[in-house]
C-alpha cells in the first residue's frame, strides 16, 4: 500500500509499505478515504518541527481523517466491516491519571497519528486505528464533513473550555481552519457576538459567510481602536487562532475586566511576552487549548442535526499524487486556501 513521508524540508515521497495486520482484539483496520492538511502538518513540513517535537526523516505525516472499516478485532462490537468513520487521531492509554481523570487529551502516555516518534500518520491507504478512536458517521454525512470534525472538535472544545455563554462579546483573531471552527461552535452554542480578524480579506469572507458579526483585515485596519471604538469596556473573550505571537498581546489588551484570552493557535516560538501587571489588574484568565477532549461525538451529532455546516471550510481538493503541490498550497496561503483534503480513496 502507498504511505506518504517527510523526507526532508519540504518534501513528500509516497512509498510502498506492507499491508497493515491487526494484532490487538481491540483495533479496527481502516481504508483511509479523507485526509484534512492542518497547520501542525505545516509546521512539520515547512520547519521540521513544533517546538521540542522534532521530525526525523523519514516520518509518516497527518491526523486529519475519515475512513472506512475493512476489519474490527475480536472484541470489537460497535462496529462492523463497511462502517464509515470519523477518527479521534488522538491514542490515550487509558490508565494513567489523567485518562481516569476524564483528560483524556493529556494522557501521559499519549500517541498522536503523525506526531514525531509517536502514531503513525493519517496520510496512508490503510491504517490500524483503536476502536475507541473511530467513531461512526450516519449515512446523511459525507466523508469530507467526517474529516472535518477533527478542526471542529478542537473548536468546540475551546467554546466549552472559555464557557461562552449567551450575550457575550467575542473575538477570535486568525480566520483559518481552527477560527472559524471556533466561530461555528460558538453561534451553535450561544448568541453572541463575534468579530473575526485576519490577514487575507477571502478569509474574512468566509468567517462572515460562516456568522461572523463583524470582520476586520489587521493589514488594512487598527483592530484594538476598532473593536473598543464598537465595544466599549472590552471583550469577554478572545481566541487567539492565528498562531502570531504579536496577537496574544493584542488579545490580552482587546478584554475587558474579567476577561479570557483562549490560546489556540500554535505558536512558532517557545517563549512570548505578557504584560503580568496589566493581567493582575484587570483580573484576567488565560487558557491554553489542548486539542479537544469528548468533543468528536457531540461535533458528529451537530453537523447531522445542520446546526454547523462545515463546507465553507473546505475549499480544494487534492488526489494523494499530488501531495506535494497541496502542501505548499497551504504553506504559501494561496488561491484562497481554508482547507485543503486528500481524497486518498476516491470513496464518496
């Protein structure tokens, strides 16, 4: 079966590799149907690293996916061949502390598909998943909106993590992926208001396609003046999505007293700058957002009930030969890139 891999900075070879075989009672085999390029895999492709998370070549890449059940092991019951998939890319051991805790997302002993030195990625024919991973889509959803529930768990976890509630004014800086997951989940779970910023004005026009109350292009405006001049006395809440060390400051100076800095975007250094006196006086929270946690479900359940829809969000498509033109794609943000897929099976 074919496997992509990094085999240097920005480089992807597909190779030949063995079948996969089940060996644990508990793990299901999967065709892989869909892949979602994420911006970790970015980081990995274009830099060669997430901080201490540093590749060696050659390494198996992408977590983003849905596929379809070829075969379940001998204690598998809640699936059967043909089922169709969305995959929580996420491993947990399920005996540490943080597994009996209910945090799941921080197992100590956590594999994640297409991490360095930890599961292997997403980006292969066919892949041998824990059952617990795979959750089944009903027959109303595509396969392309089954990839896309792993963004959009993440987005929905942040709303659950920064309790966003009823009547609450929102800015979420960055207008990729994982914001506008962000946005979707938060006018799903809430009435509120939501200003979305970014760099590419054809992604401003997708979050205001997606809800958005209002957009703002950082390139073309003073976000913080606009947003105090149109809400006085600052914000409740703030999701950093952008993954721009400049917009945590920003972040933290656009909340007003009380207020919650979200940081969800990945940062390309280890260290930033926060002002802590400014932080004590206003009494703000800030959170980081660790993937998603219980969250593949519940995304499942909302898309099938149309309270999000996730097509706005993906906007190319690619056949797995083509994976190298897809990646630098999305590097460069070209062509109004949001989200671009690998339709690795040509299933529907």
């Amino acid at each position: 079966m074919k496997v992509a891999y990094f085999t240097a900075l920005r480089k992807i070879e597909l190779a030949d590799v063995a079948e996969p075989m089940l060996a644990r009672r508990s793990d299901v085999l999967l065709q892989i149907d869909r892949v979602g390029i994420c911006g970790s895999d970015i980081h990995y492709y274009a830099e060669g690293r997430i901080g201490d998370q540093i590749v060696e070549y050659p390494a198996t890449l992408g977590h983003e996916c849905s596929g379809t059940v070829l075969q379940v092991g001998a204690d598998v019951t809640s699936l059967q061949s043909g089922d169709r998939v969305a995959v929580d890319p996420a491993f947990p051991c399920g005996k540490c502390d943080q597994c009996l805790a209910g945090r799941l997302h921080t197992c100590r002993q956590l594999l994640f598909m297409g991490c360095p030195g930890q599961a292997p990625g997403a980006v292969a024919e066919r892949a041998i998943v824990p059952v617990a991973c795979c959750a089944k889509i009903p027959p109303s959803m595509s396969l392309d909106e089954a990839m896309l529930v792993e963004p959009l768990s993440i987005g929905l976890h942040s709303v659950r993590l920064s309790q966003v509630a009823d009547g609450m004014k929102i800015a979420i800086l960055g207008s990729g992926p994982i914001g506008l997951s962000v946005l979707l989940c938060a006018k799903a779970a809430a009435s509120c208001k939501v200003a979305m910023t970014d760099l590419l004005d054809e992604r401003l026009a997708v979050a205001r396609h997606c809800g958005a109350d209002a957009t703002l292009n950082a390139r073309q405006s003073d976000v913080a003046t606009a947003i105090e001049q149109n809400v006085p006395g600052g914000l409740d809440i703030v999701f950093e999505c952008s993954g721009d060390p400049a917009c945590i400051e920003q972040g933290q100076r656009l909340l007003g007293p009380g207020g919650t800095l979200v940081l969800v975007g990945i940062q390309p250094v280890s260290e930033v700058a926060f002002d802590p006196h400014f932080m004590r006086r206003y009494e703000l929270r800030f959170l980081a957002v660790r993937r998603q946690n219980d969250c593949v479900v519940p995304v499942i359940r909302t898309i099938a009930e149309k309270r999000i829809d996730p097509a706005p969000l993906l906007t190319h498509r690619f056949p797995l030969t083509r994976i190298n033109e897809a990646f630098e794609l999305v590097a460069g943000y070209r062509d109004g890139v949001i989200k671009a897929v690998l339709d690795v099976s040509n299933a529907e």
